[in-house]
C-alpha cells in the first residue's frame, strides 16, 4: 500500500467517523453501554477497520455490526457489569443544551426493553429496513418489525404521560389574577360619571 492510499484510507475513514459516529455512540447506549464506553468502543472499531487489508462493502452495516459484537463482549466481563450497575442512572450523558423534550424522549426510551430500545435505534437513528435488522440479530422481519411496533407505542404512551405531567404542573404555577385583601378592601372606592349621550346628528 502506497502513502497516498494511507492517506486516501484515511481521510475516507475520518470521513465516515463524521457521518456514523454519533448514531453508534448512540446505539452503544442502547445496548447498554454508558456514554464513555459507547465512546471506547466506536474508536476501537474505526482503528480496527483502518486495519482491515480490504474495506467493507457497506461500511455502515460493517460498524453496525461490530459495534455490537464489541459491546456484547465488553458486557460479559463481571467487573465492567459491575460498575454499569452503578452508572446506571445516567443511561445517556444529559447535554448543555438539552430541551425539556428531548429529556422526556430519552428518559421514555430508557424505559423500554433493550430489544425493542435496539430496534428502534438501528430504525429511526440508523436508517436500517426490517430485513437488515433481522439479519444483524439473527431474527425474522416480522419479529422484528413487531418489536419495533411495541417500542413505538410504549413511547407514545410514555411521552403523552410525561406531556400531561408537565401540562399539570404548568397549570399549578398558572397566572391568578390578584385578589381582593383586607388591605385593598380599605381604599375607598372610586365612582366614575357615566359617560355623556352622544348628540344627534
């Protein structure tokens, strides 16, 4: 391999960790990884695919894949279960600038079994048909496809809850217009003249 391959290789991998990146991180999540390990292992897997003699065909489904293979090995180690036990609380790392929205979005997909929370993942985040996820969990389309059904209405179910929650406590800090006080009811009260008839034309 000559300089300029290296150097083509990698500006097309720097590339790639641009355009993938995040949503693997993001999947790592889903699998059950905090936010630093998700981190570890989408670096890992780039420096591997830099490795690779041959470049994969479909590149995304390449790291989609081992990705998972990556984190599913991590999780089987005890220690690092372990310790996963006690991050569990912050499943995503909040942003500086996250909206109250999208806290709601994360905390609901939190809530849904990893099988459905992947699927919905690798769907909306990754752009994956039923038929590229089954075959990436060595599951039917159909299985698939329902759990990706299931999630979607947990979710719903979840963020109308949490709409309504808010709404409530909106209503609860909702303006009162003033009241009368003992104070108030001291002053003396003003009569204005009613206004004069309109003359005639």
């Amino acid at each position: 391999m000559t300089l300029s391959d290296v150097q083509n290789r990698s500006e097309w991998c720097e590339a790639l960790y641009e355009a993938e990146a995040a949503k693997l991180i993001l999947y790592g999540r889903a699998l059950g990884l905090d936010h630093a390990e998700a981190e570890d292992i989408v670096q890992e897997v780039f420096i591997a695919l830099l490795a690779l003699e041959e470049l994969p065909a479909k590149p995304s489904h390449y790291l989609v894949r081992a990705v998972r293979n990556r984190a599913f090995n991590y999780r089987r180690s005890l220690w690092r279960r372990w310790v996963r036990e006690w991050e569990s609380h912050s499943w995503f790392e909040p942003g500086s600038g996250e909206e109250p929205g999208e806290a709601a979005a994360v905390a609901c997909l939190e809530k849904l079994p990893p099988d459905q929370r992947e699927v919905i993942v690798l769907k909306i985040w990754h752009h994956h048909t039923f038929e590229e996820i089954g075959s990436l969990l060595q599951k039917s389309p159909n299985t698939v496809a329902g759990r990706y059904r299931y999630g979607l209405e947990r979710l719903r179910t979840c963020l109308a809850s949490s709409a309504l929650n808010s709404l409530s406590v909106s209503e609860d800090n909702a303006y009162e217009p003033d009241r009368p006080t003992a104070r108030s009811l001291d002053r003396p009260i003003v009569l204005l003249d009613a206004a004069p008839p309109l003359s005639g034309s």
